[in-house]
C-alpha cells in the first residue's frame, strides 16, 4: 500500500510539474500578445496623432491659399510693412496659429511620434511663413511669436531642411 501511495505522490508531483510548466507557458503567452496590443495601440495612436496633424495642415493651408487678403497680410507682416492695427492683429492670429502647429509638431517629435524628417515636413508652413519673416523683422521690431527654448531646438532640427530650398514668398511684392 506504501508503495501505491508512493506511485501516485509520483505521478501527482509529475502531474503538477507539468502542470506549473503549462500555466508559465500560458502566462508567458499571455505577456507577449499584451505586448504586441500594446504596441499596436501604441502605433495607433501615433498614426491618429499624425493624421491629425495633417488635417491642421490642410487647414492652414486652405485657409492661406483661399484667402488673398491673408496672403498680402502675412507677407506685409513678415516684412514688417503693416500699420494698420487690424492687419495686425490679424498676422498675429494667423502666426501664433502655424506658431502652435509647428509647437505640437516638435513636441510629437521630442515624444517619438514623428520622425524628423516628418517634424521638417510638418515645419513646413512654420518656417516658410512665419519663422523667416520674424527673422527679417526682429531687427527693428518687436517680435510677435516668442520662442521657447524646446521649440528652438526643433527649429534648430529642421532649418538645414529649408535652408537650401527655401521659398522667397515673404520676400515678394
């Protein structure tokens, strides 16, 4: 009878080892398609982030490329050229406006969401329309965007993008 008793504390102890092995298995499994969720969701959310950045894109330039009064405004402003208080506050609205978009750019960056050839795209309208233009300006006048210093090293990232291509638009009559 001891030796029956034996036997099944054998086979028991076997039964649970095998047992202990398939729910680490089964865990382990488990670990890992929580990890591929989680970079699915992960890479979800980026693309969402992304598209979304886009979309503020195609506004901006919708709204730019619609609207001739603007067009003269911007490049009035970035020559430093407006007078009128109205103009005015319309530039500043329309510059703190690509000013923000290019801010949730270089954050999405610094976050990892966006490439930086991504952030360089997504600068575009910044720095063709506004940063160059505050550039030419803020020898005389007061600027009407500040730059915070974790937007500047965007800045700094992206320039040598445009530096050779740049659009002389602000420059023209």
């Amino acid at each position: 009878m001891k030796e029956k008793l034996q036997e099944f504390a054998l086979v028991a102890e076997i039964i649970s080892a095998l047992a202990v092995v398939a729910g680490l298995i089964f865990v382990g499994l488990e670990i890992s398609q929580s990890t591929d969720q989680a970079a699915l969701n992960t890479r979800a959310l980026e693309t969402a982030a992304y598209q979304d950045l886009i979309g503020q894109i195609l506004d901006i330039n919708n709204t730019y490329n619609a609207d001739l009064v603007l067009d003269d405004i911007v490049a009035r402003g970035n020559r430093g050229e407006l007078t009128d208080p109205g103009e005015f506050n319309i530039y500043t609205g329309y510059a703190i406006t690509v000013t923000r978009h290019a801010d949730m750019a270089c954050f999405q960056c610094q976050q990892g969401i966006l490439s930086e050839d991504r952030l360089a795209s997504a600068y575009a309208i910044f720095i063709n329309q506004i940063y160059h233009g505050q550039q030419n300006i803020q020898q005389g006048l007061e600027p009407v965007i500040s730059i915070m210093p974790g937007f500047q090293d965007c800045i700094d990232k992206v320039l040598p993008y445009y530096e050779q291509n740049r659009r002389p638009s602000f420059e023209q009559d």
